[in-house]
C-alpha cells in the first residue's frame, strides 16, 4: 500500500507541474508561433523640386529646333528621377533635363503660344501597417509659354490681306483698312493719307497681288514681303477707267507677339493696256518710284 501511494503522490505531482506549466505560458505577452522582426523603417526621402524651365528665346518658328533645360533639385535620398516632357503642340523629345521642342509647318495655326510642362518622378520605399512599400513623388511644371510663329505665311497673309481686301474696298474708312498696321510707324500715317486721298477721287474695281518673297533681318524683329501687284480703278471725276501693274513692297516690323506692317510702296508701275487682264492706277511718283494712293 505504502508504494501505491508514493506512486499516485508522484503522478499527482507531474500533472500539477504540468498545468502549472501551462498556466504560466499562457500568461507570456508574447504571441504564439515562431517570432518573426519588425521591418527597419526605410531613410526619409524628400521630395524632388523643379525650380526652373529655361528656354534660350521666348519665341520661335515652325520646323525650327528649340531645346528646353530644367533645373531641378533632386531632394534627399529615394532612386533616380525620370523626367516625363509633355507640349500643347508638336513633339517634344525629352533626355533627361533637356528636351527638344519642334513644330512642323501646318500642324498648328500661328501664331500661337506653346506650353511644356515637365513632370519629375522620383521612386522610394515607405513602411506602412508593418510592410515596405513602393511609392513615387510626382512633381510637375509648366514653362512659360512660348510664342511660335510661321512668320513666313503670317507676313505673307497680312500683306495680301492689305492689298486685297481693305485697301481694295473704297467703302471702308481709312482706320478700319489700316487695322493690321502698327500705329508707331512713320509709313502707317503716311498710309492713313494715301487711303484717304484715294477714297475721295477713285473708285477701285480690283486688285491682285501674288506674294513673291518674304524676307527678314537675322533676329526676326523686322522684314520685307514683295509681291507681283495689279490695281483696276476709275477716276470719279472723269470716269475713265485704268489700270497699272508693278511690284508692291510691304514693310513688316514685330511688335507685341505679332506681326505687323509698317508701310507700303509700288515700284515700277506700268500701265496694262486697255483690254488686258491686269493693270491698277491711282499712281503718284514718290522719291523716284511711284508709290500707289493706300500702298
């Protein structure tokens, strides 16, 4: 009996350590399962900046190469930038912090301003709910605005449009036909008198001008546009009927993102016989060519 005992006291003994065991396990702050390490929080990262857009001129023409360069500060730490080079017209082809603009004759009407605007992104690590995960700064910029022209065709157009159109029309008033001259130039007060001479004692019946060639000084502030010109009119007080042909020569300056003319003279001037197809009057000889009452 005694050794019964003693062996039922040792059994008892084992299962009271065994739930004492269990017991004090189940109290740890510790959570079940294998123990796994928290992630290192990744080095802080700032952002980047774009502090500037530099262009060489604040405009420039069609089918010509323009190349942009940004400063940009890249901020603290986090991986390599990409720049992402964007423009309202044409194509922009981007290398980095350069990139080159270009606008091909015809895509856009002119003139018109361009806008680049440049996006920086800039790739890090963040620790969010315990876990690394990726992000991306995205930072952006416009430039200002570049004016792009097609001087050519835009030179061209107002001449033409003078010709043709207002001087052309004897119903409209002298300041109405000069609307496309700038009022700072000498020949546009000039023009102002011719129109309105020739408004008083000639009726135009036609005028043709086919622009021959457009020229400009090397930066682009002023130039010259030459066309084959015909004017058709009648003398009221007489109402004989004449005409002339020649060589119109337009004066262009550029003034407020635009173009405009300054004045106009006609140049060997011949008379069209009677019965030809061209041919213009309302002439007046002027330092030794003939300059055209509104030219």
């Amino acid at each position: 009996m005694a050794g019964h005992r003693a062996r039922g006291f040792r059994a008892a003994a084992a299962i009271v350590g065994l739930v004492a065991a269990l017991a004090v396990g189940c109290g740890r702050d510790t959570p079940q399962g294998p123990g796994q390490p928290s992630p290192v929080p990744p080095p802080a990262v700032g952002a980047p900046a774009i502090t500037a857009i530099e262009s060489p001129a604040s405009r420039f023409e069609v089918a010509q190469d323009l190349t942009l360069t940004a400063v940009v500060v890249p901020g603290e730490g986090g991986g390599a930038l990409t720049y992402e080079w964007k423009a309202s017209a044409g194509t922009i082809t981007g290398q980095g912090a350069t990139a080159t603009l270009r606008v091909d004759e015809g895509v856009v009407s002119t003139p018109v301003d361009v806008v680049v605007t440049l996006t920086v992104v800039k790739p890090y690590e963040a620790l969010e709910n315990g876990q690394i995960v990726q992000r991306e700064y995205r930072v952006s910029r416009d430039a200002a605005p570049i004016r792009l022209h097609d001087s050519e065709a835009e030179a061209a157009q107002i001449a033409v449009r003078f010709l043709t159109e207002l001087f052309a029309d004897s119903n409209l008033p002298a300041d109405k036909a000069l609307v496309d001259f700038w009022p700072a130039c000498r020949g546009t007060e000039e023009e102002r008198r011719d129109i309105e001479d020739n408004r008083r004692t000639r009726l135009i019946t036609g005028v043709e001008a086919r622009v021959e060639r457009v020229s400009f000084n090397q930066d682009f502030t002023a130039g010259e546009v030459r066309a084959a010109c015909t004017f058709r009119d009648i003398e009221l007080a007489t109402g004989q009927p004449a005409a002339v042909t020649g060589t119109c020569r337009l004066d262009v300056i550029y003034q407020e993102a635009r173009w405009w003319l300054c004045s106009s003279t006609f140049h060997d001037a011949r008379p069209v016989p009677t019965g030809a197809t061209t041919g213009a009057s309302g002439l007046r000889p002027v330092s030794g060519y003939w300059r055209a009452r509104g030219r």
